[in-house]
C-alpha cells in the first residue's frame, strides 16, 4: 500500500526533464527554493510518493523518497566518497548480510557506511573508525540524517592500532595507507572471513597486496570498474556518453586464513587474481 509523504522525512525532488535532484527535509512551513521557483514543503505532506507538483513558476518537479545511492551521493562531503559503482562491487566481496557484525577504517564523510548500515539491517552493526574527529562529526550527522545511527558505532583511531573488536564478519579499509592496517584488520576478522579494500594508486596496490600476502590473506582479487551511461534516443539513436565514470580507484578483496600448522604446509604463493608475477 503507498505511503504518503511526511513532515521529518526526506523526499527526492527531481526537475522534469533535467533529472537534477535535490534532497529536502520536510519541515512545516518550509519552502524548497530553486531559479525554477519554490515548493511549499505543506504541499509535498500527503502526497503519494511518484507525485509530480508545480513551482509557484509552474515548473514540474517530481517527488520520490531517496534510495540509498541517492543518500551516498547528496551526504555532506569532507572527504571523497566511495562511489556507487565500486560500492556493489565492495558489498558483494564482503558478504554483507543482515545480522552481520563489519569493521570500517577510514569513515570519510560516511557515505559508505549508510550503505553498510542498511545491508546488516537492524540486527547487525558497523563499527566505523577514522583518525580525524572532525570527520566523524560530519559523518555522524550525515549517518543520523538517512536513519542508521542506532546501527553504527564510531570512533577515532589511527591505522596500525589495534581494533577494539574481534571476530567480525568483515572488513572495509579505505586508508592512504592501507597496508598499515591489514594486520589489525587480520586480528578483528573471523576466520576465513574477507576484507576489502580501496586504493587510488598502483604503488599503494603493489604495497597493499604485498601485505595482504604476507599477513595471511588468500583468493586476493583486484579489479577496476568503469561506468559508461548509454544515451537512448527514439530520434537520434542510441550511442554511448562522451562523459563516463570512469577510474576511481583499484578495489581488492580477499579472505583470512589461519597460520599454517608447519613450515612444510606452506604452498609456493600464487599471484592474486588478475595481477600477474
């Protein structure tokens, strides 16, 4: 059954035939202002969500409830964010369910971790942590704001520290320097449990793979992922953007392993998916 829009809930505003968005708060009394004109946010409350409603200009805006790649993408930014993109592809290698427990070093400005938040639903927890205070604050409002607070514990540490939890389902590093929190991060995870990893440079992959390996990481995997929008056109055709999203940094995964019983046991090392010797 629909759901009317309500005041204290965030709505979508998107322009007709421009599809630029805006999130807005409903608040009594408020108006959305735009250069297409403004929106009372009394005339939103009781709306049906896929409504459309007019500028006091008369310019069509439609009204939806924000999906959480919206919320990712309109959170306030201190830091680069994780975008959408390599997020699913993060998600998946971290086996992320609900009920799950999952660490992340390197809040940012907590978009990732509004994600994190929905996929371990009410029943899980992600323990976030960041060196920077000021960061935590921007990310602790943004978290607050899209509902996920009651789901995530913060707080400041610097990579190389140890982790004050253990035997979390998984692991999420987005460091400048990841490498010194893959032992930590071995330390926290469950058995056979995965990490994942951002990096933007391939000196910091070569470094951050090395450590992986050498701290007892296995099935190490590396990718990069490209988005190309493709433009359809009932007249014109259908062709690809001149514009794409394309790098954005290098992801990896992998899963912890136990040490090895003897110095015998140890196999010759293998090089991690899709990087060669």
């Amino acid at each position: 059954m629909a759901r009317p829009l309500e005041y204290g809930e965030d709505v979508l505003l998107v322009e007709a035939g421009k599809e630029r968005t805006f999130l807005v708060r409903l608040e009594p009394g408020k108006e959305f202002h735009t250069h297409r004109g403004t929106i009372a946010h009394d005339e939103l409350v009781g709306l049906i969500e896929g409504s459309t409603v007019l500028t006091h200009t008369g310019r069509p805006f439609l009204a939806l409830r924000p999906l959480v790649g919206d919320r990712m993408f309109k959170v306030k930014r201190r830091t680069q964010i994780v975008y959408p993109k390599d997020a699913g592809w993060i998600a998946l290698a971290l086996d992320l369910r609900p009920g799950a427990r999952v660490l992340e070093m390197g809040t940012g400005s907590g978009a990732f971790t509004i994600l994190l938040a929905q996929l371990v639903g009410p029943g899980g927890l992600v323990y976030t942590f960041d060196r920077r205070e000021e960061f935590l604050e921007n990310a602790r409002a943004n978290i607050a704001r899209a509902g996920a607070a009651n789901q995530v514990e913060m707080g400041v540490l610097t990579a190389g520290e140890p982790f004050p939890v253990e035997d979390v389902d998984a692991v999420f590093l987005d460091l400048p320097s990841p490498w010194e929190a893959i032992p930590a991060a071995w330390a926290a995870l469950a058995p056979g449990r995965p990490l994942g990893l951002i990096v933007p440079t391939a000196e910091q992959l070569k470094e951050s793979v090395r450590t992986l390996h050498e701290t007892g990481f296995v099935l190490i995997e590396v990718v990069e992922l490209m988005e190309r929008p493709i433009l359809v056109r009932q007249k014109e055709g259908v062709r690809p953007s001149e514009r794409m999203t394309a790098f954005t940094g290098y992801l990896v995964s992998g899963r912890k392993r136990l040490p090895w019983s003897s110095p015998a046991d140890v196999p010759e090392p293998l090089p991690p998916a899709g990087v060669e010797e």
